[in-house]
C-alpha cells in the first residue's frame, strides 16, 4: 500500500460486487462517528470524484493518489447518531453508482 493509504488493523473488511472496502466506528449515540474505505484502484479518480461530488457532500471525503487508491468517506465533521443501516446504505450507494456508470450519471438511482 502506498504511504496514504489507510491501514486497516481491527476494521471490518468486506467486499461487494468486486469492490473492496473496510469500515470504522469511534464513539456512540449522538457522538457517533463512521468511515468507510473504498479499494478504488481500478477506477478512474475522475469518475470517484464525480460520484462523491453527486451523492456524498454531507460527508467528508478524501481520495489517496497512486496506483493503490482508496476513498474514505467519513462523518467526523458532522458526528451523529448514526448505526450501520446509515452506512449499509451509503456504501450500496458509492459501489451502486461506480459500478453503473450510466445510470448514475444520468441520475436514473437516488442517493442518501
């Protein structure tokens, strides 16, 4: 992994439809705080930025440089009382739209 990429001990790791990604969790009720981290390697930065521009501006985001790219989305600007049902769906969102480009580029699915 290169040096900006995140390190992953103790998160959860899982995989859905090809795409890698781990979360986190810091905190409880309305302190809570989630990150996600998308394993966006093989897809074009300007392709993640558009999608994170589009349906993710409540959340904090960064995307690391290299050939070994991750996104991390994140609400510790904004830490709420969110549970994983906020995160499932986000995350079904990102992979939904990164893995459909043409109907999330002519905004055929609706975000968070």
């Amino acid at each position: 992994r290169t040096a900006d990429a995140p390190r992953f001990q103790g998160h959860t790791h899982s995989l859905l439809r090809g795409v890698e990604y781990y979360t986190e969790m810091y905190g409880s009720g309305p302190n809570t705080t989630w990150s996600i981290f998308f394993n966006v390697s093989a897809h074009p930065p300007e392709r993640v930025n558009q999608i994170v521009r589009r349906h993710f501006t409540h959340l904090e985001s960064r995307l690391s440089q290299g050939s070994d790219r991750w996104l991390t989305l994140s609400t510790a600007a904004d830490p709420g009382d969110y549970d994983e049902t906020d995160v499932d769906g986000w995350i079904a969102t990102f992979i939904d739209a990164l893995m459909n480009a043409s109907g999330a580029d002519q905004g055929h699915w609706g975000g968070p």
